[in-house]
C-alpha cells in the first residue's frame, strides 16, 4: 500500500513538472508568435541573436524616438529583450494599440504623430503567416516592432495624459506649471500586464473633455467660423483640456481671457461671473487665422497681452495708487504731458524723481525728454480718477498684473473687451470682494471706503484664507450644456494647433 502510494506521489510530481515545463516553453517568444501566426520561421529564433539585433537597432534609430533615453535605458535594463512582444502580442492586443493609433483623430490628434501607418504595417509583417521567411528577416522585424511598440505606447499615453504640447515651452507669457509625463508613469506604461485596461485607462474622461470630443465627431460649424475653423479650433481645445496642473478647484476666481468674463466657482460651478476687460489683443480684428503651413508658428505677444497664470489673491487695496508702469509712462503719459503741462496735476498724478515727488511737475521741460530717456515715474493718487478705480485684488506674479475696478465703464458695453494694459478691469468690483470676504467687518470697511466721499486714502485688507485666481484662456467652453466659442483676440490657438 505504501509502495502504491509512494507510485502516485512520483507520478504527480511527473505530471507537474511536465506542466510546469510546458508551461514555461508557452511563454517562450518562439513559441509565442508561431502559435499566433503559424510562421515555422519563428521555431528558430535564438534568444541571445535577437537581442544582439534589437540593441544595434534601437542604437540607430534611437534618434527618431521621441523618449530615446528612456526606451534605450529600458531595454538596456531587461538585457534587450522583446518584453512588449512577449506580452501584448497574444490574442490580438497589439491589434488594439494599433487601432487606437489609427483613430487617434478623434481626440483632434494626427495618426501621424504616432507613425500609425508603419505601425500597422511592421505588425502585420510580423504576424503574417509567410511575410517573413529567413530568420535574419525574422530578427530585423521583430525588433523593429518590440522598439516601435514602446515608442507608441509611451507617446499615446502622454498625449492622452499630458497633451502633445508643452505649453510652458510654446507660448510666451504662459506661466501656469503644465505637468510632463515623468520616469515613474512611463515606467508603469511599459510595466502594464493588460494593454487593454492600460488604453481604456488614460482616456480623457472630463465633461468638458468628452464635450468637444463629440463636437468635433459630429461636424458642427460654429458661427462665423467655416467647418474648416471650427473643427481645428475644438482641436486646439481639446489639447488644452488635456494638459494637467496643480490648481486648487475647491474656490477659484476665474477668468476667461477669450471670453472676457470672470466667474467665481466653488466646486466646479459657477456662483457669480460677470463682465471684465482684458489686455490689448494682437489678433482683435480676428483676420489671422489657422495656417496649413507644417512650420510651426513663433508666439509674438505684444506687451498689453494679459498672462495665462494661476496665483491667489492675497489682499486688496481700496482706494489705491496706481504706480504707473515705465512702459505707460513713456509711450503714453508723456504725450499726453507734453500736450498739455497741466494734465498730470489734472490727473492727480505725482512725478517722483529718485524716490522723491517733484514739486510744480509743470515747470518741467517735457519736449527734452522722449519715452527712452524719461527721467521721471509716475504715480497716481487715489480718488476718482484714479485708473485703478477704487479697489484693485492683489496676488503674486511676475507680471505685475492684478485686478481692479475702473472708473471707465463704456468698454463693458463693447463685444469685443480687450484694450486694457494687461491688467484685469472688472465691471463689478464691490460683488467680487463680498464673494472673497463674505459679509463681516472687512467687507463692511471695504463698502464704505468704497463709497465715502471723504479725501481717499489707500487701504490694504489683507485676505484669509487666500483665495486661488486663474487667468486662463480658452477659445471654447461648456457652460449649461452648449459649447461657446471665443474670438482668438491673442492668436494663441494658430500658434498651439501649428504644433499640432
């Protein structure tokens, strides 16, 4: 009985090892791609040959890999083996990578920024029955497909994920941080067991997102644009919605360059927006429009362009001094002085010198200066002249922009809002200030500084906690279900889609 025993004990550990042989022979590349393409050729791959040839291959073509480096690090790592092949090359999966390639233009993206064509066709070379019959072909192939996997792999989830745009680089006065795909996502791309998950994954999944992507699917044309315009204007857009940056949503002051409205959002939703006037556009007319030159087109913002930025607003300043900028000062309070030697008093603005206010600023010879040689700043002090109105939001920035009220109300009654220096002139100032402050004791000082007629004063009010502000700009939007498009006043799309 013990022997009968000790027989089957023997011949299970047979049965076993006879499985667990098989199946590591299964997994070997060899077999792999015979049992999937029925290719004899395959039976005679030898391990250490094929990475000696995809070694020498990624080293030549390592220059027309968008993330070289990290792909040549990678397979230097995991001794050049076909890793990718050997994983997603059962049952079809690179078929799906291969698909979602082609269709790449439905995320407003060129099959050619992925090589689609080479793609499908180096896979279907490989996975043919007789399209390969030496094995120094079968080396050359399978090497181009494993490099031309990854290569795909990596530069649709970043696009997918991060955009294909780094708009940090591209545009000029764009100074929100744009998140890149690092070292740790692209190693999770290529580490990924199931392709399909992986590629369902890092689909955009936003509402705004999914908005513009059925737009563009069903063909609409948006008033005044052509269906040509339209369609790579939601393009543009699209990439926008991709990009991924570090912004607080919980409360944000938000304003819409192309669509000179701000909005104040709490949890994503609107709870007060109202008109506002941005800086001096280059494109106001709207006459430049989409090229379909392949260069790129260099971003020239003229130097009334109100910044893309995210900060938070510190505080405010009722009642404040305007410190005029020397850009303003040379090229427009100088004209206006040298016409009239009294308008700088009229205005009740000071001339400082060193530090200091000149004295009877009219006895100045203003004809001996020009705007590259003017000796003197200006500051205008509060009251009701005073260009900044009678409250203007602080926060950081490098720019020295902020937002203020205005004592000029007739450009709020204009379509077209942009003719400011740069700065943000917000057609209800009070409204903004109790939304930041609520209704207790700072606002009430506020109000009432506001609206004293008493001699004005500047007054600093510090804000807690502080409150994010956004100045974006977005030439397309979903407000209530339905898409509104912008005039490209900064002619940042034309630049963004030459890229594309």
């Amino acid at each position: 009985m013990a022997f009968k025993n000790c027989k089957q004990i023997v011949f299970g550990a047979i049965i076993l090892l006879f499985v667990f042989t098989s199946c590591n022979r299964e997994a070997t590349l060899d077999r792999i791609l015979f049992k999937e393409t029925k290719n004899k050729i395959y039976k005679d791959i030898d391990t250490e040959k094929l990475s000696a040839v995809l070694k020498s291959t990624l080293e030549k073509d390592a220059g027309n890999l968008k993330k070289s480096e990290f792909i040549t690090n990678y397979y230097k790592q995991n001794g050049y083996q076909a890793t990718l092949i050997k994983k997603f090359f059962p049952k079809e999966k690179l078929d799906l990578l291969a698909e979602r390639l082609t269709n790449a233009s439905e995320h407003g993206l060129s099959p050619n920024y992925f090589k689609a064509d080479d793609y499908q066709k180096t896979l279907s070379l490989v996975n043919s029955k007789d399209g390969i019959n030496n094995i120094e072909d079968a080396y050359q192939q399978i090497a181009k497909l494993e490099i031309a996997t990854a290569d795909a792999l990596l530069n649709y989830s970043n696009a997918l994920e991060f955009g294909v745009i780094n708009p940090n680089k591209v545009l000029k006065r764009y100074y929100i941080e744009t998140k890149q795909a690092d070292t740790a996502f692209m190693e999770n791309i290529l580490g990924s067991v199931d392709l399909e998950s992986l590629l369902d994954s890092i689909q955009p999944k936003s509402a705004t997102y999914l908005a513009l992507q059925k737009a563009l699917k069903s063909g609409i044309t948006a008033e005044n644009k052509s269906s040509e315009e339209t369609q790579k204007t939601l393009m543009v857009n699209m990439e926008r919605a991709r990009w991924k940056q570090d912004i607080d949503t919980s409360e944000v002051v938000y304003v819409n360059i192309p669509a000179f409205r701000l909005d104040v959002l709490k949890d994503g939703k609107s709870i007060m927006n109202m008109k506002v006037v941005v800086g001096t556009g280059r494109n106001n007319s709207g006459k430049a429009t989409f090229s379909d030159d392949k260069k790129a087109v260099k971003d020239v913002p003229n130097s009334h362009e109100t910044p893309v930025l995210a900060s938070k607003i510190h505080s405010v300043q009722v009642n404040p001094v305007w410190n005029i900028p020397t850009s303003i000062a040379g090229k427009e309070m100088l004209k206006h002085v040298q016409a009239d030697r009294f308008y700088l008093a009229n205005a009740g603005i000071d001339v400082l010198q060193n530090g200091k206010v000149v004295e009877d600023s009219e006895d100045i010879d203003w004809s001996a200066f020009s705007a590259d040689d003017l000796p003197y700043r200006f500051r205008q002090r509060p009251g009701d002249e005073n260009a900044l109105g009678k409250i203007k939001f602080l926060f950081k920035n490098n720019s020295s922009v902020y937002l203020h009220d205005t004592p000029s109300q007739a450009a709020f009654g204009r379509d077209t809002r942009a003719s400011s220096h740069g700065c943000v002139r917000v057609e209800e100032p009070l409204d903004l200030a109790k939304a930041l402050f609520g209704d207790g004791d700072k606002f009430k000082t506020i109000k009432n500084d506001m609206e004293s007629s008493d001699q004005k004063e500047a007054k600093d009010i510090a804000l807690s906690p502080k409150t994010q502000v956004v100045l974006d700009y977005r030439t397309v939007e979903v407000k209530d279900n339905k898409l509104n498009f912008y005039p490209d006043v900064y002619g940042q799309d034309i630049v963004l889609y030459s890229y594309m």
